[in-house]
C-alpha cells in the first residue's frame, strides 16, 4: 500500500497547522487526517469522531508503528513543503463541468 496522493490544506490556529486528505494506491481516500502542533513537535491526528461520552475515537489509523511512522513523514514532508510553495489559489467562479454534466468530485 502506498500513499499515492496527498493535499494539505493548512489553516491558521494555535494548535491545528492542516487539514490532511490522502489517496491510498490511487483508489481509495481518507479524509480529515490533521496535523498538529504538540508539546513534542507536529504530529499527524488520524480522522476521528466524538463519542457519545465526549471521547474521541479514531475511525481509520494505521494497524502498526511502522506504517504509521512511514505515513507520518510523508504527510508532514508534504506539509513542509505546501509551506514553502504554496499552491496558487483557484480562480474563483463555478465549478468545471466534466462530460455528462457532473461536477469533478475534489
């Protein structure tokens, strides 16, 4: 399984740096991952949901500590680097339209 695609989406507030989306082996996305600014440094928070007691509870994460270790420095290389070139913004207007009269999903 590889990471074949990722988009950041930073944001600026104390703790939250980005909004993560990746695409796992071109066919399949994960949503919501976030990268956070903690007493040790960034981090990357896998999607979560809040529990009906209030807790937190993860929805995806990686099953062992070396994916998660290979995944965590892909997603904050990426991070890194959307901060030293951004991405240009999108001109504003509609979406394109593709053949068959939907919109692309993004």
């Amino acid at each position: 399984m590889q990471i074949t695609e990722i988009k950041v989406f930073p944001v600026d507030e104390e703790k939250l740096k980005a909004y993560i989306t990746i695409v796992l082996d071109d066919c399949f996305v994960v949503r919501d991952l976030k990268i956070i600014s903690g007493t040790a440094g960034l981090f990357v928070a896998m999607p979560s949901k809040r529990r009906k007691d209030g807790t937190f509870k993860d929805i995806a994460h990686p099953l062992n500590q070396s994916t998660r270790e290979v995944m965590e420095k892909q997603i904050l290389d990426a991070y890194l680097a959307e901060l030293k070139n951004p991405a240009p913004p999108r001109a504003p207007g509609p979406a394109p339209v593709v053949a068959g009269g939907e919109k692309p999903q993004s």
